[in-house]
C-alpha cells in the first residue's frame, strides 16, 4: 500500500512514529504478518517493538520466515529516497528474507528534466542530489 494498513493511501508511518505508541499499536494490530508501504520515502523496517531499523543497519537483509512476526516495511522510492542515500531504493521479498537494494542513476539529468518543466519546483530536483 502507499500509506499505511488505516488509511492505505494517505496516512504517513514515519521513523519517530516509533515513538507514538497508540498509533503504532493501531497500525500493527491491522497486519497479519507483513505490510509493505511508501508514502515517506524513508526505506526501513518498523516492528512492533517501536523500532525502525534503516537499510544500513541490516547485513544481507531481514529474515521474515516466522510467519506470526508482524512488520512493516517501507521500500523506499525509485525516486527521492529520502534517508540520505540519493541512490534509488527498492526491497526484493522472497518469502525468508527481505533485501534493501540501491541503483545508481543519472541525478544530473533527472535535475535537468525537473529544471525544464515549468510546472515543477527546481527545489524538487535538487535535493535528489542529498537524498532527501
């Protein structure tokens, strides 16, 4: 979903969300084992024990194969990831494991598409370049 598992295409789940009890506790009682989402851009895992454990932190990625854990997991975004890392982001499930992976691409010319389209804020390309 895009959102979250309450309001699939409009609710933000943000790290420091681990931080708010009620609302973390609402969201993982709405998931029977795993919910991937978006919406921030911010790629990670959250848990149920008010986590949320970045890309960076995982080593060959995260075991999903207990089927009674619940978690919920944001991709990231092919475009503006925004947790510092300018590289697009992306997860490959296999039913074991969940993998964060990154893919270089050509930032430059994706400012200058964004620059050329009168409709879009420059400030929009910009930060690709800081990942945020």
């Amino acid at each position: 979903m895009h959102g979250s598992p309450r309001s699939p295409t409009n609710e933000y789940v943000f790290p420091e969300d681990t931080q708010n009890g009620k609302k973390m506790e609402k969201l993982f009682s709405m998931i029977p084992h795993l919910c991937f989402q978006g919406h921030t851009h911010v790629p990670g895992i959250f848990t149920p024990d008010m986590r949320f454990i970045r890309p960076m932190e995982l080593a060959g990625g995260y075991s999903v194969s207990d089927k009674t854990q619940r978690l919920m997991i944001n991709v990231g975004s092919v475009g503006q990831p925004r947790d510092g890392d300018p590289r697009s982001c992306y997860v490959v499930y296999d039913e074991q494991v969940v993998e964060f992976r990154r893919v270089e691409y050509d930032i430059e010319e994706t400012v200058k598409e964004i620059e050329a389209e009168p409709e879009l804020d420059n400030f929009l390309g910009y930060r690709l370049r800081e990942g945020r």
